[in-house]
C-alpha cells in the first residue's frame, strides 16, 4: 500500500513539473531571450562604432577611399552563415578597412554563432533632403551608422511592452536601440520646436521603453528602403519590404556619427518609401 502511495505522489509531482513548464508566462521564457538579442545587438553596435571612429581618426585616406564618393550605403561587417563577413561589395571594390578595427573592439564573448542576420552600415545622406551623398562631402553629409537584425520568427509574436521592457532592461535604459516601427504618419516638428537633430517627413523610428512617437529616435525613410536583409539583397527586399507587409520584425540601432552640429538643426526627408507587395 505504501509502495502505491509513493507511486502516485512521485507520478502526481512529474506530472506537475511538466505542467508548470508547459504554463509558464512568457516573461519565463521570453524576456530572457529579448534580454540576450538586446545585449548582444548593442555590443555589436557599439563596436562598430568604435572601430569606425578609429579607422577616421588614424586612417582616413583608407576610409575615404573604402566609401569612395558614392555616397549612400556602405558596408561595415555583417554576420552571415556565423561568420563576419564585409556586407555585400562589388567586384574590384577598395579592400573593407574597418571590419578589421571593428572586430578589434568586438567583446571577447561575443560569439558570431547566433547573431547571424546581424549587419551594420554606414550610410552618407545630405542635409537637405537625406539622400545619398558623397560621405566626403564634409559638413553637408550626414553620416549614420545602422546596426539591425530580424527577430526570430518564434519571438516576433511576443507582448510588444514585455519586449521592451528585456530590451530597456539589458541596454542600460538606452534610446538609440529597440523595435523598428512604422509611424501612423510622417515626422513634422512643432511650431514650438523641442524637436532636434530628426529627419522631417521620415516614417519609421525606433520604439523604446516609455518613449512615444513624438520623443522617440527617427531612421530617414532611405535606410530603411535600401537595408539589405543578406548580403544578396538590395533595393525592392530592404528590411522596409518585409516590415511593410508584416512577415518580419527588426530590433534597430542607430548612431549619427557626423552632422547635425548645431543645436536646433532638423533634416528635411523627402526619401522613399519602401515597397510593401507580397514576399
């Protein structure tokens, strides 16, 4: 009798435990996993900046002659197949000189397995209307860097407000990292100001934990209608694309690295909009 007793109580405990699992809320299970994207997307970001940054300050003649006079998207590193790659480069393209300084700032346990997907540009917009321009065009450019990656498609459905509270919980609180959202209407700026240093008429930002539409970081509409999604992809299959026609999600970091030096300076965006067919 006893033996069955024991039996039942072991069998009534299993039976709990694989419940429980079964039931958890999806902060259990998914926060973590918001956490961990969050993190490691702004180490990535943070080195590419780094990196950049260094290659100006010691090399410029190397960097001026990696972009070339172009303007527009350039590309930095990218993660691909879990192996950093150059970003998509045509045939006889100058040699990429910052992948080598990014990786030297990349932290020790970062690992590139996981992260594929994950891909930083440089991209040199004008001023005036944040279209591509020469990135040694001086002050008249400016100069952003982009670091984005799809959120995997088991994670993508999760409780918007759990995601950027784990997002706002491993970046420190920082503002420049979190979802890409599409605005219910374009970027204008008050008659009173208080706005500084955005792209006018730009359609897409950055959503954070706690930040509305009218405080948040605004991407101009050209990154995100040329962001390639592979190495392979360009133009009609940017990240706009497949965020337009809802079949992927994107965390986003974005830096200006060059322009906008005066205090109550906008940028007027006049750039395109991303197709939205069907994949």
């Amino acid at each position: 009798m006893f033996f069955w007793l024991f039996m039942a109580a072991l069998m009534g405990l299993i039976m709990f435990g694989t419940l429980h699992d079964q039931t958890k809320d999806e902060k259990d299970h998914v926060q973590p996993i918001y956490e961990t994207l969050g993190a490691t997307l702004l180490q990535f970001h943070n080195a590419v900046v780094y990196g950049y940054e260094s290659t100006v300050r010691l090399n410029p003649a190397a960097a001026a002659g990696y972009w070339g006079d172009g303007g527009g998207l350039v590309p930095l590193i990218s993660v691909e197949n879990n192996t950093y790659t150059d970003g998509k480069k045509e045939p006889g393209d100058p040699a990429n000189v910052f992948k080598a300084p990014i990786l030297s700032f990349m932290p020790f346990t970062f690992k590139p397995t996981g992260s594929n997907g994950t891909r930083s540009y440089l991209f040199c917009l004008s001023k005036i209307n944040e279209t591509p321009l020469s990135c040694n065009s001086g002050a008249e450019a400016l100069r952003y860097i982009v670091t984005y990656r799809e959120i995997p498609p088991r994670y993508d459905g999760a409780d918007k407000y759990l995601a950027l509270r784990a997002l706002s919980n491993a970046t420190d609180g920082s503002r420049q990292i979190g979802l890409l959202v599409k605005a219910d209407s374009p970027l204008t700026v008050p008659a009173g100001g208080g706005i500084y240093h955005q792209p006018k008429g730009s359609n897409y930002y950055i959503q954070t934990s706690g930040s509305e539409p009218t405080t948040a970081n605004y991407i101009p509409n050209y990154i995100i209608c040329n962001a390639p999604p592979k190495n392979s992809q360009t133009g009609s299959d940017s990240i706009g694309h497949y965020l337009n026609n809802g079949t992927k999600k994107y965390l986003i970091a974005m830096t200006l690295v060059q322009g906008g030096k005066e205090h109550n300076e906008n940028f007027q965006d006049t750039g395109c909009t991303p197709l939205s067919g069907s994949e």
